[in-house]
C-alpha cells in the first residue's frame, strides 16, 4: 500500500474529495489533472474499467445522493481513500455496507 500518512485527518474544509484526488496524483503520480475525467478535455486521459479489475490509484466515482457525487482513490485490497465532510481525509472498504451500492464507475489514467 503506498504511504497516504500525510494526508489522513486533513480537514474536509483543508482538502475535499476532489481537491484530495488532484493533490494525491500531483504528489504522488507527477500527474496535474485539471478537471474530473467526463469534462470533455480530461476525458481522453481516463479510460472506464469494470469493478472487479481496479487496482491502486484508479479512481472510484460514488453517487451519494441525487445528484452529487463522490470520487476516492483505490489503495488496493478493497481499500480507498477519500475525504468524508465530517471525518476529513480517511481510509475505508469500498466494499462496504455504506459504499459497494454506490459506486458508479471506476476510471483508470491512461
């Protein structure tokens, strides 16, 4: 698993699911993405793949409610993380109760 001690317990307010997104692959991945992978300029940089073949840093889009929605990176072993409005920056199971019918899509950087 890659070291994500860093990041854990920022502030939602500090770094937002989508503001961890850009920081973890800037750091981590020399990767600047400017916008989420269905913007028309960002979208030939991401390919879909099917739940089940993800693997560490793809990308894991959640709908959580009607029309918003929620991105964490995998860390691989059903791991992701993500920054939750209340608790900030965190690690869960995107296999969980709370998550697993609610992943949407899964994208891969190509």
């Amino acid at each position: 698993m890659i070291d994500v001690n860093e990041y854990i317990g920022t502030p939602y307010t500090e770094l937002n699911c989508w503001g961890l997104v850009q920081k973890f692959y800037a750091d981590n991945l020399n990767t600047i993405i400017r916008a989420e992978p269905t913007d028309k300029a960002e979208r030939m940089h991401w390919t879909p793949i099917n739940p089940g073949t993800e693997s560490i840093h793809d990308l894991l889009v959640f709908r959580i409610r009607e029309n918003k929605r929620h991105v964490g990176i995998c860390l691989g072993r059903g791991k992701m993380i993500h920054s939750d409005e209340l608790a900030g920056v965190v690690i869960e199971n995107y296999n969980s109760v709370i998550w697993k019918d609610r992943l949407q899509i899964i994208y891969r950087r190509i």
